[in-house]
C-alpha cells in the first residue's frame, strides 16, 4: 500500500470512520464492511488533511465551483471550496432524488467539480453530473475519499480516489452465512 493510502487508512480508523459488521450500502448491497465518512467529519483536522491529500491528486483549480451531494460530500466538497477558494453548493434529497434547492443554479458553461464521501456503484455522483449537465455547465471532474466501487463504476469525466479498497459487497439473496448471521445495520452516509 502506498504512503497516502496508509495514511488515509490511518485516520478512518483513527477516528472510528471504518466499522466492521454487517452493513446494507446506499446501494442496496450488504458488506461486512462499511465507511462512514461522518465519523472522520467530526474531526476538522482528519477533514483537512484528507482534502488536502485529494487536492493533491488532482492538482487543476480549472474548476469555478463545488457541488457536493448531501449528506455525506458535504463537509468534504465544503473544504475543497475553501482550500481552493471556489464557489460552494449542494445537491440534497427531494424525494430520495438529488436535486438544487436554495435558489442555487449553474451558468451556461460553469465549470463544476464534484466531490463525494464514498462510492460503490456512484448513484449519488452521477446524480449530480446530471443536475450540472441539466443546466448546461460542465463537469471538470469527479473527486471522492473512497472508491469502493472495485473499479467498476465510471463516468463521463475524470475521477480521482484518494482510497480505492474495494471489501466484498452481496446481494441480500447471496450473503455468505457468517454475514447473514450478524444483526443488519444501516448507519446512513
């Protein structure tokens, strides 16, 4: 593993962001494993630093604003805007479905980044490249914490992981029985 991933490693476990059970994702699947990125945003200085790593990955500042999905991008994508002195907003939920509320809007042209805590299948942050396109500005770039996704997800623009560590995901029909042993949780993102 390499130095930034050991220490992004270093602080989810640190601060009690990488728990260990049995888990339903946003997606729908089930793991024995599960990144809740909440737990790292109490710490502003974990936030900080894990922004600063990403930022480092994706050095271009050829972006006018931040969007980030709520609830779990949005300490994250707030952060990178301040690092980076950009425009900062958020899509949130209007029935179980992204959307921009607070009169927020994109111009013709504006260049957007997106920023996003974990992905498995990248519902959320495909989601928000719609609601940019929806408004004719355009996606630079898609930025996460995690990519648990094993490579598999991908969009139209560039993504950039600071993590990708990819644990076993499960249809509910084929948990391995040791999983299915264990109490379900679903601790939200």
């Amino acid at each position: 593993m390499d130095p930034t991933a050991t220490e992004v490693l270093t602080i989810f476990k640190n601060t009690g962001a990488l728990l260990e059970g049995h888990f339903v994702l946003r997606s729908g699947l089930h793991s024995g494993h599960y990144f809740q990125c909440a737990q790292v945003c109490q710490n502003m200085a974990a936030v900080t630093r894990l922004c600063q790593l990403l930022l480092e990955k994706y050095p271009s500042r050829d972006f006018t604003t931040v969007l980030a999905p709520a609830m779990g991008g949005l300490v994250l994508g707030q952060e990178i805007a301040r690092q980076t002195n950009k425009r900062y907003i958020f899509a949130e939920k209007v029935d179980d479905k992204l959307a921009l509320r607070r009169n927020f809007k994109f111009a013709p042209g504006e260049r957007v980044l997106v920023v996003e805590d974990v992905i498995t299948r990248g519902g959320r942050v495909q989601e928000c490249l719609d609601l940019v396109a929806g408004q004719k500005a355009v996606t630079v770039a898609v930025l996460v914490l995690v990519d648990r996704s094993e490579g598999k997800t991908h969009f139209n623009v560039p993504h950039v992981s600071l993590l990708e560590m990819s644990f076993p995901t499960y249809e509910v029909a084929n948990l391995p029985l040791a999983l299915a042993a264990l109490p379900v949780q679903k601790p939200g993102s």
